[in-house]
C-alpha cells in the first residue's frame, strides 16, 4: 500500500501544505542528479517522477535532470554530497550507496545525505545463457562452490548486480563466482550471450526493459515468486534463506532544512498517488512503493547491515 506522508503542523491554527512551511521555497528548477547513463532504470525513475511531478502541477518549478555517470554512481552522487544545501539540489541511486562504500571506494555513504524517500521497489534474478551448462540454480551454486572464482559473474563492480551476485553465491557456504568488471546491464547481456561470462544477477525492471531472448533465468531473490516470472522458483522455495531487493533512494544534501525536504517529499508522495505512475512502475517492472518516515529509515538501516556484513567479499573482486 501507498505510504503516505505524515507532516506537523506548526500551530494547531495551522493546516497547510508543506509548501506553507517553506516560504517562497522551491523559486527556481531543481537539479536532481541521476549518477548513470540514460536509458537504465534510475533514469527511467528519474524521468518518469519529474514528469508526473511537472504534470500534476506538484511544485511550482521544474526538476531538471542531470545525468552524471561514473564510478557505480559515486561521481554524481559526489557532487549533490558537496553541493550547498539549500533544497534545489538531489540525487537518485540505489543499493550502491551502500556498497561503494562497503567496498571502500569513496568515504562516504547514505549518512552523508538527508534521505527523502524510497521508491520502485525491485528484487533481483540469476541469469544464465539458455545454453549453458547449468540448468538449476542448485547445479550453478554447487559449481561455483566445487570450482570457486572459475564461474564468471559479469557485474558493474560495486553496483547492485556486483552486491546481488555476491549475496546469491552466498547462498552456499563456499560457493564463489569470478566477479569480473563488465557494467551494466547494456554491457553484461551481450557478455552472457557472447560467452564472455557465465552467469549475471539481473533486477526484474532490467529483464522487463530489455529482450530475454538466449537468457535462463535461474532463481528470483524476492520473498514470492514475480508475477511476471511464475515458473521461476524464489531461493527460499530452493532452500536457500536469501533475498536481495533494491530500491530508488532519493536524497538531499546533507543539512538542507527538513521543511524545504518535506515539499519536494509531499510532491513525490502526490505523484506516486497518480494512475501515470501506477502504469509506468507496473511498465518498468518495479513495484510501485513510496517509503517515507520510520519504515524509510528502517528499510534503509537493513540494507545498510546487509551490505556490510559482506563487505569483504565485496572487495574480492577482479
């Protein structure tokens, strides 16, 4: 169900908007940095919440998006943690918040930010090419533990298929893929189907927004089979006590005054409540989800032990 916003007043005489809290805040566009190329799902995200903020009339000022693509994220994610905070700018990232600095490629991580919510909830799959050798996820995990670090995992090491990977061979103790940097899923689909690697942990919006022609999917990492993927059996079903879910958290720089957080906040939370975005969650493959208050920050305090708890073996990678 659709989490909504719960806002304080000020004065008991006092029921308004957010915006009434904020004075003539937003007065001009806000810049919101989707740290990937075009095309993937954060950019897709990114796109489909400014539009249907814009349409709706949410805010009185555009969001402009900038895409700022480098290092699993960190480049773009960089510069909204160093920019001023005076609500016109934020970012849009993921589990790699967490994970780069697991793996300790940047020093910092989501505590550096103000968190404004979190949305397109997505769990992940085990894919192989439709020829391969291993038909069951039981026979890829009990290779990979048989012959360690031979079966190549193409991954954007330090983004999410890099930590969902990690996560899926952790399902058996002494199991181990090869993590070999590829990117992302324009890169590691054409390595599965060339036979460059072997095997890739793939996010249901990726496999929806992309052809799965040549691909075996293994085993889905969410708590019940997906709707669109009924014959592909969840870990759990499998024996294996693993899930690995992401979501698009949105964040703001560190500082910003909370009540100029709870007006751009309240607009994402309007704009999730509208049929467009029904329709393009449902056509993105994501599941249409907004976390806001305590269950924002829970979710968020899982992921971050999750992570790092395997941080190390994050690290032990090619």
């Amino acid at each position: 169900m659709l989490q909504r916003v719960k806002l304080a007043v000020l004065a008991a005489a006092l029921v308004a908007s957010p915006a009434a809290f904020a004075g003539d805040y937003p007065e001009k566009p806000i810049r919101l940095i989707a740290p990937f190329g075009q095309g993937g799902s954060t950019s897709n995200a990114a796109r489909t919440m400014a539009k249907a903020i814009e349409d709706n009339d949410l805010l009185p000022v555009p969001i402009i998006i900038s895409y700022v693509p480098g290092a699993a994220g960190t480049v773009g994610a960089r510069q909204v943690k160093d920019a001023e905070p005076d609500g016109y700018s934020a970012l849009i990232w993921h589990v790699a918040a967490n994970g780069a600095q697991a793996m300790g490629n940047v020093d910092f991580g989501p505590d550096d930010f103000e968190l404004v919510a979190g949305t397109d909830r997505k769990c992940y799959m085990i894919v192989v090419r439709e020829t391969s050798e291993y038909q069951t996820l039981e026979e890829l995990l009990t290779a990979a533990k048989e012959n360690p670090d031979t079966i190549i995992s193409a991954d954007n090491l330090g983004g999410a298929n890099h930590i969902a990977a990690v996560l899926a061979e952790g399902a058996v103790p002494g199991a181990g893929f090869r993590h070999v940097q590829f990117g992302g899923t324009a890169k590691t689909y054409p390595a599965l189907l060339g036979g460059h690697a072997e095997v890739n942990a793939s996010s249901t919006s990726a496999l929806s927004s992309t052809t799965t022609k040549g691909l075996r999917v293994l085993g889905y990492m969410g708590a019940e089979r997906h709707p669109d993927y009924p014959d592909v059996p969840t870990f759990k079903e499998l024996g294996y006590d693993t899930e690995f879910c992401m979501y698009s958290w949105w964040f703001m720089p560190k500082g910003t005054p909370q009540e100029r957080i709870a007006v751009l906040q309240d607009a994402m939370v309007k704009a999730m409540d509208t049929d467009f975005m029904r329709e393009q969650t449902k056509a993105q493959g994501v599941e249409h989800v907004i976390l806001v208050g305590d269950e924002l920050q829970e979710t968020m305090a899982r992921e971050k032990k999750a992570i790092a708890a395997i941080g190390a073996r994050l690290r032990d990678a090619d």
